[in-house]
C-alpha cells in the first residue's frame, strides 16, 4: 500500500481526496496510489527525502572531528596506543591530549609545534559507520544533484576567474587552450564515444572544487573548443549512419593541407612517388598506382629547382639547350627524374604568326617516345624559353600546347 506520508487527507461529501503536498500544482485526486505510481511524483519523493537527509546533518560541527593519531608500537610488542588523559564523559570534549612516552602532554605543544593537533570528540564506531559527509550546500542543486549553473546559450561569457592566482604560466604555454584548467575540461569531457555526460561532468567538477581546483563548466569548454576549431580552420562534418547514429568527422582535405603546411611534418612526407623497378619495396610512395597510373591532375604537378617552378605539361629548356615536356615527375634512386616528350621539329608547325607545338597525349609511364632527364638539368621554365627569332615561346604559342589523340591529324587543346 502506497505511504501517506507526502498526501494530505481531505474529507469531501463523495469521500475522501488527497492532495500531494510536494508535487507542484498538485490537485486533489481520490487515487492516490495512481498518482504515487507517477515518476514525477516518484522524482520528488527522491528529492525531499535527499533534502531532509542533508538538513539532518546542518547541525552537525564537523569542525571539532578528528581522528585519533597514528601511534607507533611500544617496543615491549604491546599496542602503540597511548596513555590518555581524563575520561571522555557521554560524548564530551576531552580537555586534555593524549599523553606522549615519558608523560609529555601532547596538548600542551603550540600550535606551530604541534600542527596537528585539533580538539577531539568521542564517536563510537557505529557512529562513524552511519555518519556521511555532507557536502557543502551550494555545491547541491534542487534535485539533490550537484549544481549546474551554466544553463546559457552558446557564445555567452563562461565563469570568471578561472585561472588562480598561483598559476604561475603564461598563457602561450597553454595555446591554444586559455590556460591549465581549460585544457583539464576538456580532457575531462572526451570526444565522440568517451564523452562524459553533462550531469557527471558537472558532479565530477563539483568533487574537485573540494580539492581547490576550478575547472570550468561544460558550456566555458564547449566555447573553448568552438574557438580552437575557428583558430585552426577546421570544420566538424556531421552524417548519420545506416543505423541512424550521427557520425562527426574531419575534412580529410583540410587534415593533408594542415599537414602540408606544418613545418614540423611536411620534411617527413614524400611528395613524388618512387620508382625502385619492384625491388625493395617498403612504403606507399612506392605504389605502382601512384607511379604509373595516375591521372594527370592526379599527380605530382611540379619541382622547385634552384628557386624555379617547372610543371608537367609545360615546355622547359634544358642546360643543354634542348628543349622539353615534363609528363612523369618521381624519384629514383634518391633523386628526382622527370619523363619527358622532347620537343623536335616535327611537333612545332607553324600556323599563320602562331607556333603550334603538338606532344602525343596520354603517354604511359613505360612508353619509348619518353626520354629520362634528371631534374637537375631543367634550366629554363617555359615563360623565360626564347625561339631562334628571338621571340618568347609563350608569345609565339600564345599560351597554347596542344596534345595529339591516337595518333590522329585532329588535335586536343591542353
């Protein structure tokens, strides 16, 4: 039979009703047990009896409990427990220490002497069994839960002074985090599946509060990480999956290009691929696929030689006065080649005041018509190439090479 405790009876002409007396806006119902049954209702049974439970112990002095020093044992193998000094009467507050080996009084040492030491109280063991510590009262909400005062819209101004004044740091040892604490919060509040709940991350910041460490609350992090996600250009991509669980990722894009730029990371990357004719092969820049079957946007575009940018498809003049057309550019045997087309007679053709240069078009790898030119070579790019008349090759051609389709007279502007 449901308790009448939180009910009140109301006697009424059709009988009995009952009003709950801790259920806001209750009315009075003639079922009380229906309405016990509710788990509003359930909720704040749970709430008073943990608010009675901790008014309870509001008169309780916690400040004179202490426990009982730790006493080595007497060299004869008898107990290490001291001599005491006058009996504890029905819980009273003992006037005088324990007494030290010799009959030293250890109450009577100063304060600097003796640190601590703390007036005592008798508490029988089944007493210290049932007693509980009560936290402090702000640290407690309505519910009986530990508070959450950070209900605000995202974007809004988190708690103040986070940061003590004994944190000695500077703020650039902690970027991009504001300081120690901000980093803490974070830590404590995970990522994607070993995120903590927002209940138990608020318990937890409470229990260290104890302990005099501020960590911020949740909505301080939560703005601490938009803003790192800002500093650092990075985007959060949200999908849900075919179990309809939302997913978050990172721009795999924006990752290579951040790498790409780090100075700390870029000299350990390879950004050609290798050629080691299939012997040794110990890492994926030796992939075939990357070599040789590459789609011309795909691959490595250009080099940097002595402070000039020579590319693929662009016509470069050799130290030897040749003149050339990157279309592979690799490593091989810890230099860097290039494949090229050579540019003879027979590729320029002269159309009105136009030069037309014509090169084979999706050239493999392996093909013969390709010659070998190690990089070191390239001397000219294509924007500082002269014609025998004394022209810029870029003026002559207009900007324009074209590429020959399977050997047809029809031609592909590249």
């Amino acid at each position: 039979m449901p308790s009448l405790k939180y009910f009140n009876c109301i006697a009424t002409a059709n009988g009995p009703s009952y009003v709950c007396l801790i259920c806001p806006n209750a009315r009075p119902t003639k079922d009380h047990r229906g309405h016990s049954r509710r788990n509003n209702h359930q909720l704040n049974v749970t709430r008073q009896e943990e608010a009675d439970l901790i008014r309870r112990h509001e008169d309780v002095n916690y400040d004179n409990i202490d426990v009982q020093p730790d006493i080595p044992d007497l060299p004869n193998g008898g107990q290490g427990r001291a001599p005491t000094g006058p009996e504890l009467i029905d819980g009273g507050i003992a006037t005088e220490g324990p007494l030290l080996l010799g009959g030293f009084n250890l109450s009577s040492l100063s304060p600097v002497e003796n640190p601590d030491s703390l007036p005592q109280r008798a508490v029988s063991v089944e007493d210290e069994q049932e007693d509980e510590l009560a936290l402090p009262e702000e640290l407690h909400g309505d519910d009986g839960g530990l508070s959450d005062n950070d209900d605000r819209a995202p974007g809004e101004p988190g708690e103040p002074g986070v940061a003590t004044a004994a944190e000695t740091t500077t703020q650039a040892d902690w970027f991009p985090f504001r300081n120690k604490m901000d980093l803490i919060g974070s830590l404590m509040m995970g990522h994607t599946h070993s995120m903590m709940s927002r209940k138990m991350y608020s318990k937890i910041r409470g229990i260290l509060q104890l302990c005099d460490l501020r960590v911020p609350e949740w909505g301080t992090v939560r703005d601490s990480r938009a803003r790192i996600r800002d500093i650092t250009g990075l985007t959060v991509n949200t999908s849900t999956s075919v179990f309809e669980t939302p997913c978050f990722s990172l721009s795999a894009k924006a990752l290579i290009s951040q790498d790409l730029g780090n100075p700390l990371v870029s000299p350990h990357l390879e950004f050609y691929p290798d050629h080691t004719e299939g012997r040794n092969v110990s890492r994926f820049s030796q992939s075939l696929k990357w070599l040789q079957h590459m789609a011309p946007e795909n691959r490595a575009q250009m080099c940097n030689i002595n402070d000039k940018h020579f590319y693929i498809f662009e016509p470069v003049q050799l130290l030897t006065k040749e003149v050339v057309v990157p279309i592979f550019i690799y490593m091989y045997q810890w230099r860097l080649h290039a494949k090229c087309v050579e540019i003879g007679t027979d590729h320029v053709t002269e159309v009105k005041d136009q030069a037309r240069i014509t090169i084979p078009s999706s050239v493999a790898f392996d093909d013969p018509r390709l010659i070998v030119c190690d990089v070191q070579e390239f001397d000219l790019i294509y924007s500082e190439i002269r014609m025998g008349d004394g022209r810029l090759l870029t003026e002559a051609c207009q900007g324009y090479i074209y590429g020959k389709i399977y050997d047809l007279l029809s031609s592909n502007c590249v």
